[in-house]
C-alpha cells in the first residue's frame, strides 16, 4: 500500500522558522490586501507634502519606505522561490528516475528503450544522482 505524502502542514514544520516567516510573508504579499496596503502607503503619504518642509523630504519619505519594503521583500520572496524550485527539481527527478526505470522494464520488449533511457539518465544525471544518494 502506498503512503500518502505528507500533508504540507507536517512540512511546515520541519521548515526553520525563518522560512516559515518567510512563507507567510510571501502569502501576505500575494494578495490583494497587501496591494490595498501599498495603496494606502501612497494615498497617505502624496498629501503629506502640505506639512513637510521640501519636496526633497517630501520624496525621501516614500523612497526610503518603499526601498526598506523593496529590499526586505526581496529576501523573503527568494527564499520562498528558492524552496519552490528545489521542491519541484526533485518532483521532476522522482518522474525522471520513475520513467527510467520504467523504461528499463520495457528494454527487453522495446530494445531502442535502452538508448532512450541511456539519454535521460544522461539528460537529468540520474547515475550520478542516484550514485551520490547512497553514500558508501
């Protein structure tokens, strides 16, 4: 019988607690409320030219602020993006490797299978991969 995989509230919790942060803060920011947010942070600061002194100050404010969030941002979305691409590097392998060997089963039917397969194992590393896995 096949186990299911674990359901993401168990993953989330063998994440530290940076990427933990790191996902709710990429969730947060995909949706429409920080859009309203970002909005308001604009609504909020254009009128405020009538009570700073210069419009260089004037500009200093927003640009600082959306920098600081810009820059912040960034960190937290990569670390999410990072994560998401190795996630799904090693769903593709877990196909790759499934597909081989699929194929290696099928070799004695369908002999051009042997160098179809010879070139995904070499295509995706998967002798190299699954050498490497096995310390030894």
């Amino acid at each position: 019988m096949d186990v299911p995989p674990p359901r993401s509230a168990e993953r989330d919790d063998r994440l530290s607690l940076f990427d933990r942060f790191a996902t709710k803060a990429s969730e947060f920011a995909s949706r429409a409320g920080f859009f309203v947010f970002c909005v308001v942070l604009v609504a909020v600061w254009a009128p405020s030219i009538i009570v700073l002194p210069n419009i260089d100050t004037w500009q200093l404010v927003i640009n600082t602020a959306t920098t600081i969030i810009t820059f912040l941002l960034v960190a937290l979305l990569q670390n999410t993006q990072s994560r998401s691409d190795a996630a799904l590097h090693q769903k593709l392998n877990a196909i790759a490797g499934a597909l081989a060997a699929f194929m290696g089963e099928l070799s004695a039917e369908y002999p051009e299978l042997d160098r179809h397969r010879a070139e995904l194992a070499d295509a995706v590393g998967l002798e190299r991969r699954e050498g490497s896995q096995h310390p030894g």
